[in-house]
C-alpha cells in the first residue's frame, strides 16, 4: 500500500469529438448547431474550449463509410448525422489555432496506405510544433469496403489487426527514415539536405512492401503518439506492440482490470515492457447537476432516437462530482487517463472542462496548467531518437 501522504499520481485526461456528440440525437439537441457541423469554425471553437480545460489530448473520430446505426449495413435512416469531415485535414486546420492541446486524427489502417498516412501525420507535427498523434482503427465491414473494390472476402479480426500492426510498423520506420539533423539548408555550399542522413527502410512483411525514405523531414516528435483501441482479444496484440496510448472500454472495475491485465500481458510477451504504455478508460458521458437529470436527459435523448443508447465504452449519467469519484475509482485498475465521449457535444464538452476539470484539480488529480510544448511531453514520453541514426553511428 503507497504511503498516504504521497500525492495522487496526475491523471491524463482526452476528450473524443464525433459530429454532435456520441448520442445518435445529439444533433437536435439546443446549441448543437447542425448547419456548422462541416465548417471550421465548428471544430476550432471545440478545440478552443478543450484547451481551455487543459486537456492533454482530443480524438477526430473518422471513417470511411456513412454513419450506421446498425453494425454491418448502412440503416437509411434520414434521422442521423451523415457524413463527416476528413480527421486529419480537419486537426491540421486547427492546429494553428490552439497552441498546447494535443491532436489525435482517427485513420483506418484497413483501407489506406502507410506512406500517405505517415506522411499526413508528419505534416501536421509539423504544422501543430509537436502536438500530432494518431488513432488507429481497422474495419471489417463489407460495405466499406466496396469502396475500395481492393477485397471481395472481409478479414478475419485476427489478420486485421495483424495488418494494422504491419501498418504503424511501417509508419513508424518512415518517421525515423530522415534523421534529425538531415536537412543543412546552407545557400553558400547548395547543399539542402545530407544524403546519407535519408534511409531506406526497406519494410518486406505479409501486408506492406515499402522502400522508402519517407518525402516529409522527421517530425518534430520523432515519433508523433500512436494510440488504438483495445476492443477485445484480437486488438491487443496491437496495443500492445504498437502503441504509446490503449484505450479501454470502462464498464466496471473489473472488466477493466481485466483488459489492462490482457494487455500488460501482451505487452510483456512483446519485450517492451520498458517502454511507457499508456492505458486510457473510455466512457461516454452526460454530465448535469445530479444523476436524475442526467438520466431524464439521456431517456429523453433515447426517446428522439428511438431507440436507447448503448455504447461500447460504457455509459455514465451524474454530476461532475460523481464522475470524478469514478474516475479516480476506475484509475485502480491501472489506468493512467481516460478518453471521455461527450454524449452531446454542446453540453457535455463545457461541462468536461468547466466542471469536472475544476473538480479534478481541487482534488490535486490534474494540471493547473500546461508543463509541456509536446503530445508526449504532456504525456510524460521521451523523444526517441532514429533507429537509423543509431545504425548509421
């Protein structure tokens, strides 16, 4: 047991952004402002006010099909939000307008390429001074992928996670392929870049063939944070191997201590027990003054939609207050943040950060202010040099 008067360890904590908020009716809601949900001004204000809270980090959530209420078909329904902004053109639109949050694009690994994504992600290290990360997520969905015309037999769960391991491995060479001092830029010799300071990375696996070097300079962080859901046996192998930040569903205490035991596992199988892996608890939240308002609102919510919300992370209605005694509970089954879902936008995002934050910090849990320019410095990574470098010497 650690002594009593040793201070709470600080506690991470990210917000996930998706069109109005995480409830289907989320968009009906007043101050949802559906006529704005596909401008910038939209999600810099969002931005803004998550910054304003101090958070480490926000998520765009992405895909590469319409929004579905059902899980293996587009549902038709006219009464949902469709379509949604490209995650990493929109973070790196923001970027410019905040100056220390954290920005964390969704990419879907399945259906996309690593050099572009790699090279997307670098570009808005670039542009944002070392504040990129990035979400990975796979799909199995047969509709989506006929958009692609790529497969005709869907992957097994197992194959696509495997896939997407291959796909930040490749990502994460072509981050290192220019070391860091590889641009010289002196007019007076001509000589703009060192040559032998670009390397092929030379990736041959079952999913990827890559060469290499990558065409975009080393981000500012080395390696811009890497994160994936931890969903269920086959994805954490992923997290595990791949990623700086797992995200976990927060059901209960137990089922979290659970996936965090899977996952350590799995890390420790990998040998990079040494290196930091952050495990974050994912929630959806409404947040009011007290639990029977928060419930009425979420009936009322479920009533519009038609049908009752239920979310793959878990979902809490009650006060800030109550939110944070969870929080803190939760963290004991070795979380180290959590990635919270505002049910509605409008509401639930000021209410994370005027509220619960507020709350978090008199209880000495979370920031008073920024300690760091960086994602993994707010995060408390190092910046890891190139594997290439280190070759090189």
């Amino acid at each position: 047991m650690s002594d009593s008067s040793t201070p709470p360890a600080p506690l991470h904590l990210a917000v996930s952004l998706d069109g109005a908020g995480r409830h289907p009716a989320a968009w009906r809601e007043p101050g949802a402002r559906p006529a704005e949900l596909f401008t910038a001004r939209y999600w810099a204000g969002l931005a803004s006010e998550a910054e304003t809270g101090l958070l480490d980090f926000i998520t765009f959530e992405d895909g590469l099909a319409l929004q579905s209420s059902l899980p293996e078909a587009f549902d038709e329904r006219p009464d949902r939000v469709r379509g949604r902004l490209d995650a990493v053109l929109t973070a790196a639109r923001v970027a410019p307008l905040t100056r220390h949050i954290g920005l964390v694009p969704a990419v879907t690994a399945t259906h996309t390429e690593p050099f572009h994504i790699s090279k997307a992600v670098a570009t808005l290290d670039h542009v944002s001074r070392g504040r990129a990360g990035l979400r990975v997520q796979v799909s199995g969905l047969p509709h989506e992928a006929r958009h692609f015309g790529r497969r005709t037999v869907p992957l097994a769960d197992t194959e696509l996670y495997a896939e997407a391991a291959d796909h930040v491995e490749v990502i994460r060479r072509l981050w290192d392929s220019w070391e860091d001092d590889a641009e010289i830029r002196d007019v007076a010799t001509g000589r703009f870049v060192d040559r032998d300071k670009l390397h092929h990375i030379d990736f041959e696996g079952r999913h990827f063939s890559v060469r290499g070097p990558s065409i975009t300079p080393r981000p500012p962080q080395g390696q811009p944070v890497v994160s994936a859901s931890g969903a269920g046996e086959a994805s954490y192998a992923l997290v595990a191997r791949s990623t700086d930040v797992g995200y976990v569903a927060a059901h209960d205490g137990d089922r979290t201590r659970a996936a965090v035991a899977a996952i350590r596992r799995a890390r420790e199988a990998t040998g990079l027990t040494a290196d930091p892996l952050h495990l974050f608890g994912e929630l959806t939240v409404f947040l009011d003054e007290d639990a029977p308002a928060a419930g009425a609102r979420l009936e009322r919510l479920d009533a519009l939609a038609g049908l009752p919300h239920g979310a793959d992370a878990g979902v809490f209605t009650g006060s800030p207050g109550q939110l944070a005694d969870l929080l803190l509970e939760r963290r004991e089954a070795g979380l180290s943040g959590f990635l919270l879902h505002p049910g509605v936008i409008a509401h639930d995002l000021p209410a994370i950060t005027r509220s619960l934050v507020p709350e978090l910090q008199r209880r000495g849990v979370f920031r008073r202010e920024y300690e760091a320019d960086t994602l993994r410095g707010l995060l408390g990574l190092h910046r890891p040099g190139s594997r290439y470098a280190r070759r090189a010497a």
